[in-house]
C-alpha cells in the first residue's frame, strides 16, 4: 500500500482494544524472555522450597503447623505477587504516557499485563506446589471443588499470588518511579502479613480488616482445604510434656499423668479432645466457605485492576 | 486557684507569641512586596512566608501540611479519651504530618534566610524561637530582602492582536486565544493570543527562552492540553476530531521513550500495529516498516537491540516511530539533544526531506543556527511582563533577522529573555511591535 493510500485510510479505523492488548502481550512475552523477568520463577523455587524445608514437616499434620505453614505459603504467594508486578508499570510510565499520547488504550495496555501475570502467577503456583510435593510435604487427601486436591491447593496458591500481584500493579500504576514503589512496598507487605487474621491475634475491633489482605482469604481458604478442624492439637501435650517435672508438694503430678495417658495409649484421644477445644468455624471443611474464599481473592483482585486502570486514565496529567 | 492562674498565663503567653509571629511576618511581607495582610491569615501567611523565600512550592506543602497538623491536632484535643487505642492512632497520625511540616518550615527559613542573605545559623532561632525571630527581622531595618515577589498580576500586559487568522485549507490554522492552568487556586495565563497559519512543507524552528510555554503550546496545538483555540489541520479541527487527529499528528518528545530491550524492527513494528488503520494489511504494513527502515537508515541494525542503538540511530528510531502513520503535522522537542553537529546535521536533513514531501514539520532545538538554513519559518514565543508566553515573531527566517535587528537566532533569543535571564528584557517590545505588524498583515 502507497503511502497515499494509507493516508486516505488512516482516518477510518485504528486497532481497538482488543489488538492493542495482543500487542503489548507479544511485548511483554518478549520482555519475560529478554528482560530477564523469567528470573521469578526460580525466584519462586527457592522461596517455596526453603519454606517448605523450614515450616512444611507439620503441615496439613496438626493444627499449629497448620497455621503455620498455611501462613508461611501464603506469605510465598503475597512475596511473589508483589515482586513480579511491582516495577512493571512505574519503570517505563514514560514510555506510557508517550503512547498514551498516541492512541495507546489504557484499559489494553492493563489487559495484557493481566493476562501476562497471569501467565506467571500460574506458573509460580506450579512451581510451588512441585517443590512442596517432592520435598514431602503433605497435600490434603480430599478435595472440595474439584476431584483433585492439588488442583484446589493450587488455585488457591495462584488466587493469592495474583491478587498481591494485581494490588503491587496499582501501587506501580500509581507510583511516579520505581523508588516510591519499592518504598511502598515493605509497607504493603507488613500489613498483608499483620491482617492475616490468623497467625497474629488481633484487637476485635481490627478484625474487619483483615478483609482487605489476601492474606486473610489465602491463609483461610488453605485451611479450610487442609481440614484444620479435624486435625489434632499438640501444643497443650507439648507444653505439659516441658513442665513434667514440675514438682508440687514433692510430687510430680503433671508426669504422672503423663505417663498414665502415654500407658494406656490415649496421647492422640487427648490431643484431639484439646483440638475440639479450638475449632475455628470459619476454617471447617466446607465447600462455601471455600468458594467464599476465592470469591473474595477474586473481588480484590478486580477492584485492584479497575483502580489501577482509572488511575493510569490520568498519566497524561503528569507533570512534564 | 493556681491551675487557673496558670491557665492564664499560658493563653496569655500564646496570643503574645502568635502576635509578634502576625506582626513580624506582615513586616516582612511589605519588606517582601506581598500584599501585608496575608500575615493574619493563617496558613496563607505560611504560603505567602514560601513567596518570600523564592520556595513557593515548599511554602504551598508547608500550608497545607500545617492545615493538616492543625485538624489532627484540634480533633485531638476536642475528643479527649481514655481510650489508649485512639490515643495512640491521634498521636501517630499528627506524628506523620508533623515531621513533614517542620522539615518544609525548615526549607522555607532556610529559603528566606538566603533570600535575606543571611548566615545559616539563623535557622536555628527560627527553629526555636520562631515568633521572636520572624518579629526582630520584621521590625528591624537591616533585613531586607535582595529582591522582591513579582506580583505579575499587577503589571500591564503586551498589546494584542486580539484576531484570528484566516484559514488554510491545506495548512495548520493555529489561533489560541488564551490557554490557562489553575495552581493552588490561583490562574494562571500560560499562553495568549498566538495566531498563525503554517502551510504545508514547511519545517518551522519553535524558538523561545525557558518557561516561554514551548511545550505548552506544541501541547496545544496538538490537542494533548487543550486551550481556548481553534486548530485546524487542513480542514479538520483537532480539537472536536481529536481521537482522529491522533494518528495525523506526530508528536517526538524531547526523550529516547522506547523499551530498551526490544528489537529496532519489533519496535517498529509494533509502532506500525498501533497506528496504522486496522485495514492496513500486513504485508504492507510490514513493507512501510521496511520503508521506514531504510528511511532513517535503520536497516543495519534493524535486528539490535534499542538499549544497543547510538544517540544517533536510537533519535531516528523515535522519530520512525511517529513518522511510520505517515502524519501530516510533524512536531520534535529538541530531537537533537544529545547529538553532535555532524550527526545532529543528518537528522535535521532528513527532517527537511520530511517536510518536502508536503508535510508540516515543527522542531524545538537550543541550537538552531546550525540548521538554520533548513528552516523555512521561525516561531518566537517570549515571556511578556506578567510571564505569559506570546507569539514575538512568526514568519520566514530572513524576515526575523530583520525584524529583531539580529543576524543569528541566538541573538534574537537573547534579545526577548528576562534580564534576570541575562537576556535584554524586549520581550514585550517586540511582541507589541508583531501585533501592530500582524494588523497591518490582517488589515
């Protein structure tokens, strides 16, 4: 085509949203291949593998690793997340405002990194659960969505990791360079981790905000999955076993009836009988609460995107 | 009895430190040339004290950080509890915005004791006794400050032109009437009355000095920021078809914006995808690529890497990007920054074949006399007297050289910056001496 020709055409239809995301995808694919951003999924491997070696003995085996180990992967998650998206926007604002300025869609632009991440998250969520599994990690042996309990361990895992992802992309949506972002970053991430819900005992009056860490969603829906409330709990037998000599009136009752339940085989009756004793409703083997779960990993999600999307709308008010 | 006599003394105390800092600071703003009564405003008066220092954008944080201090402190104090959850959150709040207060209260005294032209030791009165100090160099002679705060709202403008040109059917129709910009709550009047009519394949040199409102208006003509105007490219307006004129108009910023880590051709490529019409069919969107390509001599290194590029080749490559939709307005921000003469001389050359094949071609350079015989027009903004950017001089080269009296640009550019500038302050002499040439033109 002539360049007349083009120049009669070029005021008839220019790529819409749709072709410009596919642009910027192949862009992005070719940044995770040349900018080196592949380098996160070995990150991923030897995050989930040294947590795995430190905290994943117990899980899914009792109720305090359990928690523990729940927390320690959704923490995996919230740091891969946070890493893979943290600077991609930020590091190149200019360059998106330039296009911006030459018809360049933001919402496209937004769209690709979706699915870009996506594409990572994903593959993070793999990597992890094939670290825990070759390093022994117990995998609940039932499921509650689908007919494969890694299957459910891992949309969970890939739910968590792409909503800190998606919340790290509007901090670089909003951040001006890649300092403030990586200055707001550690923030973000004490408070994912204070607001869990679970691991650290919060005020009641700070439980509300728990919602709004996915955290809280992770760390929940991985132990509704590993059926927390069926699991025993050692802690009490553990802390009694660090007090038997503990001598009252030149007795040592705490040994004695140690050593009483020991005999007579009713260690794990007890440790079940103090488990009962701490039931979580909120964590119950139950396919709503599951789904409610996911559904809030989901919401956050989304509400991260369309505020990223809004506030990059603005790019072109930056200053010069 | 005593608590109350107490409570006294420290109202007392208080209205006394707050009168000598109301006091002080009004003296110091007559000595400033602000309007004195902002002392008694509070907050402004800390806006007004940044004035003062030549901080004016630390004296704005400053307000509104001590507006934000004040609400956080008051409500503490109105909603007293016992509650140590409360307590704790009030106190770590004021602790936020208080640290950032001091540190731009800080920056403003430090601004006005070099405004004042004192030792810097004195910010630490200013720190600790800061009423006491702001009244001693209010009320004391021998401060004064080595200049004053322009107000440019007060000073007479430049005569306008005051009408539009007519247009150009094939051209670009420029006609601002006022492009404007609100900053903390005051107008300001970035450009006025700038009427031109640029035919096409012309390459027209953009000059003026720094804050003249260059940028201001490429962006205005442009469509990016939008000003009270009429721009016509040929017949379509760029402001009501703006979405369309997107891809009619080429705009090369003054940076190498391109992703380093991808390839010239994909690069470009990638640029054809976005801003060719949809009905372009790949091959011969790949074929203008390659056109292209070979246009700014790119083909060598087509498979390079950006971040591999030279100056030189990474410029061409940013100028390819815009020029690959073929646009019939051609806009560059110093294209040659960073280039040497020679290589800067190739660029400008292949600017000029540009704009032989019929296309309007606009460039921003700082050093235009070393292209200047590529240049069929020269655009002049100038700072007027209240610091708006007008149209000096529009027009053939030749007929500039005339017009200012001048035999190179950068004399001409010299010739309209602000003496503070080191420049000869004739702004406002020729922008009044182009109306009355434009009426004369106009009728």
């Amino acid at each position: 085509m002539s360049t007349e020709n083009m120049a009669s055409t070029k005021k008839v239809k220019h790529p819409g949203r749709f072709s410009q995301t596919f642009i910027y995808l192949g862009k992005l694919f070719r940044m995770f291949l040349f900018q080196n951003d592949w380098k996160v999924l070995p990150m991923a491997a030897i995050i989930s593998g040294l947590v795995a070696f430190v905290v994943g003995g117990n899980l899914y085996k009792t109720m305090e690793g359990t928690m523990t180990g729940a927390f320690a992967l959704a923490c995996v998650c919230i740091w891969n997340g946070f890493f893979n998206s943290i600077q991609v926007i930020c590091r190149e604002r200019p360059i998106v405002k330039r296009e911006h300025r030459s018809g360049l869609h933001v919402s496209s632009y937004v769209a690709a990194h979706m699915i870009y991440q996506a594409f990572l998250c994903a593959a993070q969520a793999a990597i992890t659960l094939f670290v825990c599994i070759n390093l022994k990690v117990t995998i609940p042996g039932e499921s509650l969505i689908t007919r494969w309990p890694v299957v459910d361990i891992g949309i969970t895992l890939f739910l968590v990791t792409y909503c800190a992802d998606m919340l790290a992309l509007l901090v670089s949506s909003i951040a001006r360079t890649t300092t403030a972002a990586m200055t707001v970053m550690p923030f973000l991430l004490i408070v994912q981790l204070l607001f869990s819900g679970g691991f650290f005992n919060l005020p009641q009056q700070a439980m509300p905000l728990t919602n709004l860490t996915a955290t809280k969603w992770g760390l929940t829906a991985l132990c509704i999955q590993g059926d927390y409330n069926s699991l025993p709990m050692v802690s009490i037998w553990n802390s009694a076993v660090k007090l038997k000599n503990v001598e009252v009136e030149g007795e040592k009752p705490l040994l004695e009836v140690l050593s009483y339940i020991e005999e007579n085989n009713r260690r794990d009756e007890l440790l079940m009988m103090s488990a009962q004793q701490n039931q979580k409703p909120e964590y119950t083997f139950d396919k709503s609460l599951l789904i409610e779960c996911w559904i809030w990993l989901a919401f956050w999600t989304i509400v991260y995107i369309v505020v990223a999307v809004v506030l990059l709308e603005f790019i072109d008010k930056d200053k010069r | 009895m005593l608590h109350n006599i107490g409570e006294n003394t420290n109202y007392l105390s208080q209205t006394i430190i707050y009168l000598l800092a109301v006091i002080g600071c009004w003296k110091i703003f007559v000595k400033c040339g602000v309007k004195p009564f902002w002392a008694i405003i509070p907050f402004a008066r800390e806006y007004h004290l940044g004035l003062c220092a030549d901080r004016e954008e630390d004296g704005r944080r400053y307000a509104i950080l001590s507006v934000i201090t004040n609400v956080i402190g008051g409500f503490s104090g109105l909603f007293k509890t016992d509650d140590i959850r409360v307590t704790a959150t009030l106190l770590i709040l004021l602790l936020i915005f208080i640290i950032p207060t001091m540190i731009y209260e800080f920056r403003v005294y430090m601004g006005l004791i070099a405004m004042f032209g004192r030792s810097k030791k004195w910010i630490l009165l200013f720190v600790f006794f800061e009423a006491p100090t702001i009244f001693a160099w209010g009320m004391l002679k021998r401060f004064v400050p080595k200049r004053k705060v322009t107000d440019y709202a007060g000073l007479t403008e430049a005569k306008t032109l005051d009408e539009d040109v007519s247009h150009d059917d094939d051209g670009l129709t420029v006609n601002i009437n006022e492009r404007t910009a609100i900053d903390f709550f005051k107008r300001k009047v970035l450009l006025k009355d700038i009427h031109m009519s640029i035919p096409k394949g012309h390459m027209v040199l953009l000059l003026g000095g720094s804050g003249a409102g260059k940028t201001t208006y490429l962006n205005a003509v442009t469509g990016y920021e939008k000003a009270n105007a009429s721009i016509k490219l040929g017949n379509d307006d760029v402001y009501k078809d703006y979405s369309k004129m997107l891809y009619d108009i080429g705009f090369v910023p003054q940076q190498d914006l391109m992703r380093g880590n991808d390839t010239v051709a994909l690069t470009l490529s990638d640029a054809a995808t976005l801003r060719l019409p949809s009905s372009v069919h790949l091959f011969d969107r790949m074929k203008r690529v390659n056109e292209v390509l070979e246009q700014f001599g790119l083909t060598a290194v087509k498979n390079n890497l950006v971040e591999k590029l030279s100056g030189g080749q990474r410029k061409r490559l940013s100028i390819a990007m815009e020029f690959i939709s073929d646009p019939s307005l051609f806009i560059l921000d110093e294209p040659d920054s960073g280039l040497d003469g020679v290589v800067a001389r190739g660029l400008f050359e292949k600017l000029r074949a540009i704009a032989d094949e019929g296309k309007i071609v606009i460039v921003i350079t700082h050093t235009p006399d070393r292209v200047i015989d590529l240049f069929d027009d020269v655009i002049v903004l100038a700072k007027d007297a209240k610091r708006t950017g007008r149209l000096a001089w529009y027009g053939p080269v030749k007929e500039a050289y005339e017009f200012f009296g001048k035999s190179t640009m950068e004399e001409i550019l010299l010739s309209i910056n602000q003496k503070e500038e080191g420049g000869e302050g004739r702004a406002d002499e020729f922008v009044e001496k182009f109306a009355d040439y434009m009426k004369e033109r106009v009728g």
